[in-house]
C-alpha cells in the first residue's frame, strides 16, 4: 500500500509543477487524487511498468 501511495503523490507533484494551477483548483485536485490514490497508482503502474 505504502508504494501505491507514493507513486500517487509523486503524479500529483509533478502534476502541479507543470500546470501552476490557482489554490482552490489545487484544493479540488487534491481532493479527486486522494479519493482515487489506489486507481491512479494502479493505471500508473501498468503504464510505467510496460513500457520497458
């Protein structure tokens, strides 16, 4: 569980980096990513993980 977590945070990290959203869009972001954390780190995995 602890890896799926930190694959998400590190999505999320470099999703804002690039995108230098406004605070309250980063409230809402924050908030779809954490309700979603095993999904994203899932589709995360497959993506990154297949691709050698």
């Amino acid at each position: 569980m602890q890896s799926k977590r930190n694959d998400a945070d590190h999505i999320h990290t470099i999703w804002i980096q690039i995108h230098g959203f406004k605070p309250s869009e980063l409230k809402m972001i924050e908030a779809i990513i954490e309700d979603n954390v095993e999904t994203i780190a899932m589709h995360w995995n497959l993506f990154f993980n297949n691709n050698k």
